[in-house]
C-alpha cells in the first residue's frame, strides 16, 4: 500500500520503485481526468505556496497551474528580492511565516539542502522545485514519464545523459529513480563536469551499468533516450571557465539523422545552445511534450501528499 500523505518531496533517492510507479499511475489519471474538463475539484479550498529563490519558467508555473487545474489556490514569490529574504530574512523564518498561510509549499533556492531545512520546520509538506546544485525530484519524475510515454517503457532503455552532471540537479535526481528500472547509463561529460564520483559508484553498487565518456557521436549512436542539459552558467566560480566549456555539446539534426533517427531527445529546459532548433521538428524532439508533462506529474504529486488521491 502506498502512502505518500504528509510527506515532504526532497530528492530522488527517498522513493522506491513502487512508489514511482503509483505517481506515475496517478499522473496518467490526471491527465485522463483532464481530457474532457478544464479543471478537478481534488484541493478545493486549499493553497499552494510557490517560493523561488531563483529563476523558472517551467518548474513555477508549472506547480502553479497544476494547483488551479487541481481546483486550489496558489500564493508565492518568485525572486529572494521581491521577498524578505532582501531585507536578511533566514530560510527558516520565511518559510515558519509562509506556514501559517499555505497547506503545502513548493521552493526553489539556491542552497543544496535547502529544501530540507525548510521541511524540518514546516508542517506543509515541501515540494523541492530545485536546491543549488543538488536535487530536483519533481523534474525527474516527469522526466520518466516523459520517457515511459514516448518509448512505451522504461524498462532496460539506455539513456545518455549529457551535458553539465556535475552541477545538473535534474540529472542528480533522475538517476536515483532510473536505478529501479535497469536502465543503462551513458554519462557524456567534460573531464570538469562529470557526475560526482560518489553517485557514480551508488549507482554501480545497486548494480546499474554505467559508462562514461566525453563522446556525444558515441553515446548518441548507443542511446534510445538522449537526455540533454543546459551548462550551469549560476554555479560557476570562474567566468572563463564557463565560457570555455559552454558550448561543450551541441546536438544537431544532422547528428540525429546520421546516428539514432529513432532517439528520444529530451531536456530539462531552458536551452541555451545544446539543442539546434532544426531538432525540434523531428518525431522524436519530446522536450516539449516533456513541459506539458510537468503539469499532470506535479497535479499527482500535490494530490498524493494531501492525501486527496
Ligand atoms: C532545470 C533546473 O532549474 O534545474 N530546469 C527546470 O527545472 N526545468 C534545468 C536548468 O536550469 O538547466
């Protein structure tokens, strides 16, 4: 029986496999709920706060129109400027105020572990939209949905992951939940920005194959889902760094075509230069469908901690 009522959603590595496959179960139910009607009336009366401490389009709106499709109402902020964090405000103390008015709060700040502390002091449950370079487990949800939609499963697939794994949070996050799935793990990083060694060997001691490698042609040609990232301008130390490793991999249609017509490419989005756009038109660009994915994963996870479902 699973039971996700109350509980805080901080990272990849809390759920079991079982518990992944209900949300997606229940996120396929949002979506059919939705085909005939604009809305649910699931969380009626009830709020969602939407703190982000950093920039989003998707991931903010997304919880956003989730909640009104739910039925609810939604209150936030969506810059630590336009909040009293601007005038020294502590994490603690926003977030012990934004308590008193909403029954669950989504966040994003960028502080790894951030979303943590905010759930040792709230009695909502916390929804972790993003810390630092830490986690994002929403995002990775989604992401296998999105992947389960377009290959049907996700059993056993090879996904190449590629990009900035060292400060990617989204990948952080996924591969704690593809590690129930047998999927096989190309990691296509520069030297300085390869997936921390000590998730690497977490994955392997679960038993997870996993590869690594600087090659996109390569891994490309292996892959039934390339998974591309955006390189983490904000978590630079040294803008010459960052402007030396910024256009590390670029994927374009000819790539595609050449290497793995029938690939799933996929992103977390925003993109800065990693996808071409030229890639957008090809059956198998799914980042947009991945956006709207977003919407029926995050009204199942809202439902799911406030026990409405
Ligand atoms: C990602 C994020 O914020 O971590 N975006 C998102 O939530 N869809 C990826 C990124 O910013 O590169």
């Amino acid at each position: 029986m699973i039971n996700l009522r109350g509980k805080d959603i901080l990272d990849g590595a809390q759920f079991t496999r079982e518990e992944v496959d209900h949300i997606m179960a229940v996120a396929d139910e949002m979506r059919a709920r939705l085909r005939d009607r604009h809305s649910l009336d699931l969380m009626t009366g009830y709020v969602l706060a939407t703190l982000f401490f950093e920039p989003s389009t998707r991931t903010r709106l997304s919880f956003e129109a989730a909640m009104h499709r739910l039925g609810g109402g939604v209150i936030g902020f969506s810059s630590a400027e336009s909040s009293s964090t601007a005038k020294g405000e502590t994490l603690a103390d926003t977030i012990r105020t934004v308590d008193q008015y909403a029954d669950i709060i989504a966040m994003r700040h960028p502080q790894i572990g951030s979303a943590r502390e905010a759930a040792a002091v709230a009695e909502a449950p916390i929804l972790n939209g993003g810390d630092g370079a830490g986690q994002h487990p929403t995002q990775a949800l989604l992401d296998l949905f999105t992947i389960r939609q377009e290959r049907g499963q996700v059993d056993g697939t090879t996904i190449a992951l590629v990009g900035d794994l060292k400060n990617g949070r989204t990948v952080h996050a996924g591969v704690e939940i593809y590690k129930h799935y047998r999927c096989k793990l190309i990691m296509v990083a520069p030297e300085q920005l390869r997936m921390p060694a000590d998730l690497v060997t977490k994955l392997r001691s679960y038993g997870v194959e996993v590869e690594e490698t600087a090659d996109l042609e390569g891994a490309l040609a292996k892959a039934d889902v390339l998974y591309m990232t955006r390189i983490q301008k904000e978590r630079f130390a040294d803008p010459v760094e960052y402007e030396r490793l910024k256009n590390s991999y670029i994927l374009t249609r000819e790539m595609v075509e050449r290497l793995q017509p029938n690939v799933t490419v996929l992103h977390p989005l925003p993109r800065v230069n990693e996808i071409a756009t030229d890639v957008d038109s090809l059956p198998g660009a799914g980042y947009f469908r991945q956006v709207k994915n977003g919407v029926y994963v995050r009204m199942a996870l809202i439902a799911l901690v406030m026990g409405k479902i």
